[in-house]
C-alpha cells in the first residue's frame, strides 16, 4: 500500500490569526459588560439580548483560539492525526450555539412583544454605535482568515451578525427615542434571532458533513474512478473513500486492480502520475492506494466496511 501527501502550513500565519482572535475576545468582553449594564439600566430587551449575543460571541472566540492553539499540536502514537479536527469541531459548536441563542432570543421577543415597555433609548444608542464600532474592528481582523478557515468563518459570523444587531438596536433606539414606538426593540429582536439562525445553520450543515466523513460536495467520485481506470495497467478501481480532514486535506483511499502483475517499480510510476492528477484537478492532497492482481474481492465502486 502507497500513500502520499503534500500540503504547506505556516505557523507566522497561524500566531497571527491567534493574535487577531484574543484582540476579538478582549473587544467583546468589553462589549458585553457595557451592554448588560446599560440593557438593565435602560430597560431594552434588544440590547440585553445582543449582550447575550455577545457573550457567545465570546464563548466562541475562545472556543475558536484553543482550537487555533489545538490544531498546531504534532501528531503522536495516541493521535495520529493530531488534533487536525479542533477547528472543525470548533465551528461545529459555534454554529450550535448560534441556533440555541436564536431560539432564546425569539422567546423573549414574543414575550415582550405582549408586553411593551418604556425604555431608556439614549442609553440605547450610545451603547449600539460602541458595539457596532468594537464588532466592526473584530469583523476585519478575522475577514480574511474567514474565506479559507471554517474555524475563522464560525467567529467571524458571529462577529458580523453582532455587528449588523448593534446596528438594529441603533435603529430601535433612534425610533424610540424620536417616535417612542417601543414595540420595535422586540420586533427588532425577533430579526436578529431569525438571522442568526439563517447564518448559523449552512456553518453547522458544512462543518457536520466534515465530521461525518462525507464526501466533499466538489469530488465527483464517478468521474475520478473513471480517470484512474484510464491509466495504463489498471483494470478497476474499487473500495473508494473520499473525505475532508480539515480546510486543507483532503483524503483519497482505493483498491486498484491491476490488469497484469506488474513490479513495485512500475506501480509506483503509475501512482505518482495518479497522485499528480488527483492533487492538480481536484486538490486531493493525500492518496492512499491498495494495489491487487487476481485478487477475489467485492469490486463495487462504494464497499460498505
């Protein structure tokens, strides 16, 4: 059996992401003690309730930096794999705790919703731009890491959908204050909750198919079987198994049958070429090939194990 991989980490880039994440944490920290004050002083289930928003925020943030500090560990006899998963269990939870917030929000905002209260809006709207600016920051030192990382991308949508509640609060505190429609902090409520939900469930569906072994939806299993057993010698290729270890492997395992006996010479010639193909076309970085002559097995394409 041959196996191959080829991937590049670097660990400045990484520190720097670390670096970004305790930044985010300490702005929200601060974010958090402000808002719980002023929603208890002012009477503003929207802004209690982007607290809360808030505080899982820094829940996540943590949960995201120690998996950032996980990730890097080297692998040993006991975890072979390292600890390669962390950031992808890391989103997993994020996301969960995005819907559990949500849920929790869209009960209190009904419940007030029945039962309107005066609130104090200039406490509103000062504590809503400070969120809005604190979030704002957080939002760009994590953008970019954001496109690449799962892990990244589960901190910075709870960091942009704090951002864009500030924003809604700042809205209900100006209406409240100008109009005095105090049945928009829950409406108001009720819109955040819904977009946390919508944000958080295509993160928890993405890091859930990861964990599950799925194949990765940009593998065309049928089309890659078909482009092995195009290479010379080789008469079927069965036993597959496709899967993402994390955002920068992707795992590829076979049984190939070979069409004449061929030397250890020649198959390692015939996987390099594989291992090329596979890695330029479809960025499959790690192959794993089980080479059989006349061997009696199950020759379907998927084998359940």
């Amino acid at each position: 059996m041959s196996h191959s991989h080829s991937h590049n980490h670097s660990h400045s880039h990484s520190d720097f992401k670390g670096r970004n994440l305790l930044i985010s944490i300490f702005l929200n920290i601060l974010i958090t003690a402000s808002q719980v004050v002023g929603g208890i002083l002012s009477g503003s289930l929207a802004l209690l309730s982007d607290a809360l928003h808030n505080f899982s925020d820094v829940i996540s943030l943590v949960v995201s930096y120690v998996a950032n500090k996980l990730s890097k560990k080297e692998a040993s006899i006991h975890r072979t794999f390292g600890y390669k998963r962390a950031e992808i269990l890391a989103a997993f939870i994020n996301a969960s705790t995005l819907i559990i917030v949500a849920v929790l929000l869209i009960i209190e905002a009904i419940k007030r919703f029945q039962n309107p209260q005066p609130i104090e809006s200039n406490l509103v709207i000062w504590l809503s731009l400070f969120g809005i600016i604190a979030n704002g920051l957080s939002v760009l030192l994590l953008k970019k890491d954001s496109e690449s990382n799962m892990n990244m991308k589960s901190a910075y949508i709870h960091l942009l959908t704090d951002m864009m509640a500030s924003v809604a609060v700042l809205i209900g505190g100006l209406l409240m204050k100008y109009y005095e429609v105090f049945w928009v902090d829950s409406v108001l409520t009720f819109a955040i909750a819904l977009y946390l939900i919508w944000m958080g469930f295509d993160l928890l569906k993405d890091s859930t198919k990861v964990l599950m072994l799925f194949t990765p939806d940009t593998i065309p299993i049928n089309q890659i079987v078909e482009e092995i057993n195009a290479f010379e010698s080789i008469e079927n290729t069965h036993h597959v198994h496709v899967w993402q270890l994390n955002e920068e492997e992707i795992h590829l395992e076979a049984h190939i049958d070979f069409n004449e006996d061929i030397t250890l010479s020649q198959f390692d010639t015939i996987l390099h070429k594989i291992e090329d193909h596979l890695l330029h076309k479809y960025d499959i970085n790690h192959v794993n090939i089980q080479p059989e002559f006349g061997k009696d097995d199950a020759k379907d394409m998927i084998v359940q194990d």
